[in-house]
C-alpha cells in the first residue's frame, strides 16, 4: 500500500500529461494548460523548500561547530537580510504587488552593490584557473588529445582578431583555411554533429527512463522502503 | 636550476599574473580591431530588420551578473536594434536575478538614449516567474495564466502593449539572452519548435557549442560570448552609424579577450615542449 498508491499517481498523472501533449483537441488542450499552471505553482515552493534546506545545513554546521562554520554565519546572515529586505520592500513600494526591484530598494542597492560583483569576481576568478589548468593538464598526449589540442588552438585564435590577421594574406580560393572560417568549419560540423549525437542519445534516455517510471518498472525513486 | 625544471615546477602566481597584465593593460591602453561579422550572427541581424515596425519582440534575459560582461552588450545592441527600428519590446526572465538585468539595460538603454519611447507602449518588463520550461509551455498557451500583471505590479490588461498579446505565439520573434539553464534550449524546445516562433540566441562562449545543433532550422542565429556580441555591434553600427561612439563594448573587450587567449595558448605550448623534453629523457 505505501507504495501502490504512489505508483498509481505516478502512472495517471505521467499518462494524463502524454495525452494532454500529444492530443490537442478539449479536453486535453485545457488539460495541459492546467497541468502547466500546477508545474509552476509547484516550481515556487521548491524556494521554500531550498531555503529552509540552507538553514539546516548551515544551521547544523554551526551548531556543531564543524570545519569553517563562521563561513556558514556569513551564509545565513546574508540569506536572512535578503529574505526580510525582499519580503517588506523596504525602501521600495508596498504591497504585495510593488516591484520588489523598484528604483531606491534596498533589494536592488543588495543586487547592484553586493550581488553583481561578487559573483562577477567568482567569474573572472575562473580565466586565471583556466590558464593555469590548461598549462599542466593540456597535453598532447595521444593522437586524440592531439587533435582536441588543433582544435582548441583554432577556436581560441578564431576567435580573436590574430586570427584573422594570421591568415588574411591567403588567396580567396583558400579562403577556406582562414582560421576564422576554420573555427566556424569546426563549430558547424564537427562540433554539431557530436552535440546532435549527444543530444539524440539522452534524449532517448529520457523518454526511455520517463516510461519505466510511468510503468512502475524503474522504483528507485520511491527510496529503499526501509 | 635548468630552465626545464624550472619551468616544470613554475609557480602558478606566473600564470596568474601573466593572464592578469594581458587582461589589464589593453584595459588601461584600449586598442579595437574591425570585426568581421559571421553568418550566424549575421542572421540575427537580417532577423531583426526583416520585421514589420511596431512588431513585438520578446527578450527573455536569462542570465545573471556573473556573466553580464558577455551578454549585456548584446542585450545593449539589441535593445538599440530594436529602438531604432521602432519595434516594441517586452522583456521576461527565467533566472531569478534576469529581472534586475533587464531593469538595468532598459534604464541604461532606453530611458536615456530612447527618451521618447513610453513604457507601457514602447516596452514593457514582465520580470521573473519560476518554472523554468513549465513556465514556456505556459506562456505559449496563455500568458495571463502566469503573467497577471508586470514587474511593477501593474494589471497586465492595462498595458496597451500587451493589448494583443495572448500567448507566445503572439510575438513576432524571440530574443533569448541565455547563460544556461533555464535558457535557448528550454525556449527552442517549449516555444520556438511547437510555436513556430522565430528564436535567436545570444549565448555566453560556454554555451555556445550546445546551441549549434539548432542552428539554422530552428534557431534563426545566435551570438557566441564576446566575439558574437562584438561581432553584432560592427553590424549595428554599420547599419545605423549614429552608434559609433555609443555601440563598442565588446568591441573594447575583444583585445583583453584576445591577449589573454594568446598568453593561455603559449603556456600551452610551454607545457607540451616540457612534455615532449621529458618523454625524450625517459625515452633515452
């Protein structure tokens, strides 16, 4: 019983949502409409859910005093500042209506002043870890590491305008091995056809796990019974 | 200390701050080069010109401001186009921290270059809704089941350019500004295929690759990272001069861009000659 009744839902909502896609005549046109609209009623409690989930790690690692924990009260403080100046606007029109980004919010100083360079601090962090990955790590090891290594070469320098001035003494009838064309050569062929592959392949994942979920073949998601 | 040890041990604090002076000092000493616009940027462009005045485009920014560099001077560009042209603008987000994006090229943009254009009329911000791609098939059935009113707060129905907007089919194209997920695929799969809407992408450099297999049949063009924005600018302002001075973002960014690029690929071949040094020896 603690698993037959969700298996059955399982199996009716997973059946009514095929045939509200692939039927489009009423009742199913309506059907998918609805069955939208509760998708993202739903998609707006996963933030409750998320926030009282990093209250509980961060609140847990505190009061256990775990490794780094003091990072964990700057988590928490910053998370509660945001959530109480977001919640009653302050600074910016009431109501539950008022734009919560309106012009002298203190949400948005928050965005502005706080948010925005810190995580484009984080971002820009990441060319330096680049170089210095790309100077241990890339090698050419092998002929496939090798020709990755081509590829990577031709995509950065297509990239940039060295690129174009490397080869732009090439005559037009090899204006082919310009390395700005050779960039988008690899780009549109070789680059497509593996993401294509990649893409058909989970594709087919998807629907086939999406059936045996439906079916009630594939349980894993139900959890151990224990 | 032999150079090859030495360079085999190099501390990455070098590194560091090569990538550091090749980023820093065409900042501080900007140099430009004429882009060379591609064809896949190209036909966002042609895209955008081929619309009938006051049609309505969608701009959904998906993205935040870890990745601004890269995508707001095509939010800019774009926004510029679409002013210019006299088209309206209604903007949108899947990511949380999109809303603020949008507020901000639209203050910085449109407020300030485009004084005579009318919220409300002209365009318009919808903000964030959560759902992702739940959220897309939404729309493209009936926007006011989701979206009831703007980011302001006011009564969608009041807004006379959504006058004639009912779901997602009601615009005559899509410009997604995209970072990832939620993004350009979500709205191809869930907006642009069942819609038949045309879409086009502006793609950070990271997600660019991704989006290729929907080029050409179901994504009318895309803008990958720096390049595609810069790329887009060159056409912009040869197309409507005026921008010249005002329209060059990316085009400053590309040496930066370019430099550091170049440093990444000589330590590169830095690290294979000590490979191949070191094979030899072994080998010997």
């Amino acid at each position: 019983m603690k698993k037959t009744i969700p298996l059955l839902i399982t199996f009716v909502v997973g059946l009514a949502l095929i045939l509200a896609i692939f039927i489009p005549p009423e009742p199913f046109h309506t059907m998918n409409r609805e069955f939208s609209v509760y998708f993202d009623i739903i998609a707006v409690f996963a933030f409750i859910l998320g926030g009282g989930n990093l209250i509980r790690v961060h609140g847990n690692k505190i009061s256990r005093k775990k490794k780094d924990y003091k990072y964990s009260f700057v988590t928490l403080l910053g998370f509660f500042v945001t959530l109480f100046v977001g919640l009653l606007k302050i600074g910016g029109p009431p109501g539950i209506q008022g734009e919560v980004m309106a012009s002298g919010s203190w949400f948005l100083f928050i965005f502005n002043a706080i948010l925005t360079p810190l995580t484009a601090t984080m971002f820009a962090l990441l060319a330096f870890y680049v170089a210095s990955a790309s100077f241990r790590a890339f090698r050419a090891k092998t002929t496939e590491a090798t020709i990755l290594l081509l590829a990577g070469f031709i995509i950065l320098l297509g990239r940039t305008f060295f690129g174009y001035y490397i080869t732009s003494w090439l005559p037009d009838s090899l204006s082919f091995l310009e390395i700005p064309n050779l960039a988008n050569w690899i780009m549109a062929w070789p680059n497509t056809a593996g993401q294509r592959a990649i893409v058909i392949g989970i594709s087919l994942g998807v629907a086939a796990t999406s059936l045996r979920i439906i079916l009630g073949i594939e349980r894993s998601y139900l959890g151990s019974g224990e | 200390m032999p150079l090859l040890e030495r360079l085999q041990t190099l501390d990455r604090r070098i590194i560091f701050l090569f990538i550091g002076l090749s980023v820093l000092v065409p900042l501080l000493f900007p140099i430009t080069f004429p882009e060379h616009p591609s064809p896949i940027v190209t036909a966002i462009y042609d895209g955008i010109e081929s619309l009938p005045e006051r049609s309505i485009v969608l701009m959904p920014f998906d993205y935040d401001p870890s990745t601004a560099p890269e995508l707001d001077p095509m939010a800019t560009s774009l926004m510029r186009h679409c002013m210019t042209r006299n088209l309206r603008v209604c903007t949108m987000a899947l990511w949380p921290e999109g809303q603020g994006m949008a507020n901000n090229i639209m203050s910085i943009v449109v407020e300030r270059e485009f004084p005579d254009k009318v919220y409300g009329e002209d365009y318009v911000n919808l903000g964030y809704k959560a759902g992702a791609q739940g959220l897309i098939n939404t729309l493209l059935l009936s926007m006011r089941s989701m979206y009831t009113t703007d980011a302001a707060g006011t009564p969608v129905d009041e807004i006379p350019l959504m006058k004639n907007i009912h779901t997602l089919r009601d615009f005559a194209f899509i410009m997604n500004l995209s970072a990832g997920r939620p993004g350009t695929k979500e709205w191809i799969q869930f907006a642009g295929d069942p819609g038949d809407i045309p879409i086009a992408s502006g793609s950070t450099a990271v997600q660019a690759p991704l989006m290729y297999p929907y080029y050409p049949s179901q994504m009318v063009g895309m803008m990958g990272g720096l390049k595609g924005a810069a790329e887009y600018e060159a056409l912009l302002v040869k197309g409507y001069p005026q921008f010249k001075n005002s329209s060059a973002v990316a085009t400053g960014l590309m040496a930066p861009q370019a430099f550091a690029h170049l440093v990444i690929m000589v330590f590169i071949i830095i690290g294979n000659i000590i490979f191949f040094v070191e094979r030899r020896q072994k080998d010997r």
